[in-house]
C-alpha cells in the first residue's frame, strides 16, 4: 500500500483532515496532561504516612475545668482506655497527627554555628537548618503510632517532660530530616539546636509524615520528642485491631465520659484514623474524579470523531472501493488503506499536540505551580491515541472491505 495514494486523496478533503488532526493535537496536549496531574495527584494520596493507619483511632477530648490537674486527668483517662478490651496500647497528643492540618513546627539546626547563621539573617534560607514538624505525647507514643525505629532507641520514663516550660533533652528524628541535617554522618547522638536548647538524637524512625503537606523534599521532616501534653484539651489515639476501631470508639468515649462528666467529646472529632485521612484528601480524591472523567469524555469523543469521519468516507468512496476491488485489491488491502490513512491523520495530530502539550504544562506550571510535564508521557500519549484511533477506524475499515466488486457496475 502506497502513501501517495492516500496523502493525494486527503488532499481533496483538506477541511476535514485538517479538523480531525486539529481535534487529536488538542486531545494528545489535554490528555497528556491530564494523565500528568492524576498521577501527581495519586502519588499525593497515596503517600505513607509511616503509622500504623488502619489500626489507629482518635478521640479528642476538651472541657477540663480550671481547677482540674491535667496529669493527672490524663493518667486516669489512659488508665481506663487501656482496660477496655481489644486496646492494644493508647497515648495522648496535645493536637498533631498526620495530615490533621494542625502543623507545630520550629527551627532546628545542626550545629551552632549554622544556628548563629540562621539568627543573623532571620531566616533558615541558606543555612543548613530546616523547619521540621514536632510530635509530642505520653509515654508508649512511638510504639502506638506504629512508628519503625530503624537506628536508636525509644525514650525512657526519665526523658520525658511536662508541657512547654522545658524542652526534652533528646528526640527521635525520621530518617529524611536526619539525612537533611546529618549529611553522611552517623545522626545518633548528633545535637540538634533549637533556639537556646540543645537535644540530642537517640533514636531514627523509617518515615512520620507532616501534620500538614508542603513539598515531597520536606514532608517527611519530623521529629518526635518526649514532652507530656499540659493542656486541657488533648487526644487519645488507641491502637487496636482494625475490626475493633468502631467498638472501642463508643467504649472510649463511654469511659471517658464516667471518668470525668466536665469534659466535651465531639462527635466529629471522634474516629478512626483512615477517616481523618480520607478527610486530608477528599479534595485531591474528587479531583481525581474529574480529570479522569474529563479525559475519558475527551478520548471518547475523539473517538467518535475518528469513527464518524471514516465512515462518511466509507460512503463517498464505495464505487471507488468496488472498482479496487473488481482490478484485484484484497479486502486486507482496502482495510490497510483506511487504517493507513487513519494512522497518518493521527501521527500528524500527535506531532502538533505534542508542541501543544509543553505549552499546556508551560502555562499550568506558571499559574498553578505544576511540575514540569515529563518527556515519556509523550510516548505513551502518542501510543495510546494511535492505538485508539486504529479500533476507533476498525469498523469503518472492515464496513469498506466488505464492499463487493460489483458495486463497480453500478451508476454513479
């Protein structure tokens, strides 16, 4: 099968190859970038957290009155939360989790001449001090969350201190803030220079992810240090099986409720972890949605398009067709025809979305901060509308190749 053949026939439909090209360029530059920001986008959900998540819940209790010793309120409400059945370890947090949006952070440094840096030009921007996020809670935390100590140790009951007065002597780091202040250092027993306080690091955790989401190069900065939660409002996170959350939520908040009447528990703020995560992304989620929903209507109205215009051309051309076929052309050589010249109308399309597509992930990054549109989802762009604009022509194509060699006969 020739080329010439069909780029002359084209030729004399010029209008309406040109639209159908136009019409896959567009398609091949929205899809592109559409399949680009799913994938960001799932990769953002489907992040880890480095907590045991389908084993957590969380209750948030507030009320105290002012008379009331908070440690000793807490000590009570861990005492009865660990009785109920199927608890397998509590803690209590003054706020923070992952992704629950109520970010606590400071500067740290590595060392004090990076801290003295920092100071002079008010800002960690060009020094080796980041800005991590600080996990406090009871004894017993780390082992709660599900955090996997990869280098170190757990803090003792003498490590731990109450509220904001004093700062803890030593803290537990994850592995990327360590990798960030400690660049091929050994990070145990390394000082880290908060302010005028010095801690030192005794343990490593695998991953514990920000309360709330910034960048992928710092969202895994977090440190977790042994302070004792001196507030009246605080939450109690209960491990258990995962088939046991819903239970021991209603139980909980029973038990804490008989413990001590002087205190509000809201509903809302009452469940299982993978609830508060949902929550974090239900927008990501719903956007996922509809970028998938929208190029699946854009692919399929391509589709229609492809499908539609060869078999208007399936009409015009069935005396043609007959002719070919009544001089020798096979029904394979009439279907290749129309899958040729589908497959050229396409590749020129594809060839102008591509230029499109760079200038669609231009302005995006300019206005919407998108990253920069990677080059093999060109490619795969390109594979995916050849391979539909061949079953979208297939029909047409098998329709033509049925044509029998006596419709030659026939007047026009």
């Amino acid at each position: 099968m020739q080329i010439l053949p069909i780029l002359s026939s084209l030729r004399r439909h010029r209008l309406t190859a040109v639209l159908l090209v136009l019409q896959v360029a567009f398609t091949c530059a929205i899809v592109c970038n559409v399949v680009f920001l799913v994938v960001q986008r799932i990769q953002r959900v489907t992040v880890t957290t480095g907590i045991a998540e389908n084993e957590l819940s969380v209750i948030h209790s507030s009320g105290y009155t002012a008379h009331e010793n908070a440690q000793a309120r807490q000590a009570t409400d861990l005492a009865v939360l660990r009785a109920i059945p199927g608890v397998r370890s509590v803690a209590a947090v003054s706020w923070s989790l992952p992704l629950d949006h109520s970010d606590d952070s400071y500067g740290v440094c590595p060392d004090d001449a990076s801290r003295k840096q920092a100071m002079a030009r008010r800002s960690a921007d060009g020094t080796s001090c980041v800005q991590p996020s600080m996990y406090d809670g009871t004894e017993g935390l780390i082992g709660t969350l599900g955090l996997r100590l990869v280098a170190g140790r757990d803090f003792t009951s003498d490590d731990y201190v109450v509220g904001n007065a004093h700062k803890p002597a030593v803290a537990v780091i994850t592995r990327a803030l360590a990798q960030r202040l400690y660049p091929g250092k050994d990070p145990l027993g390394q000082s880290m220079y908060l302010g005028d306080a010095v801690i030192r690091v005794v343990g490593v955790v695998d991953t514990l992810l920000r309360p709330n989401l910034r960048t992928p190069a710092v969202d895994g900065y977090s440190v977790v240090w042994p302070q004792k939660p001196d507030r009246r409002t605080v939450t109690y996170v209960l491990r258990s099986a995962p088939q046991d959350r819903a239970r021991l939520l209603r139980e909980g908040r029973q038990a804490l409720l008989a413990a001590s009447p002087n205190r509000l528990i809201n509903p809302d703020r009452m469940e299982p972890y993978t609830d508060m995560r949902a929550r974090f992304f239900q927008r990501d989620t719903t956007m996922i949605g509809l970028l998938v929903a929208a190029g699946l209507g854009l692919l399929f109205v391509t589709a229609l398009g492809i499908a539609g215009l060869a078999n208007f051309w399936v009409q015009q051309r069935t005396r043609s067709i007959g002719i070919r076929r009544a001089i020798g052309a096979t029904r394979s050589d009439i279907r290749r025809y129309f899958q040729t010249e589908n497959f050229l109308i396409v590749g020129a399309g594809i060839v102008l979305g591509m230029a499109l597509a760079f200038g669609l992930n231009a302005v995006l990054m300019t206005h919407y901060e998108v990253p920069r549109l990677p080059l093999f989802y060109l490619p795969i762009g390109a594979l995916a509308l050849w391979l539909l604009g061949q079953l979208a022509v297939l029909g047409p194509a098998l329709r033509a190749s049925a044509v029998p060699p006596v419709v030659a006969t026939r007047s026009v």
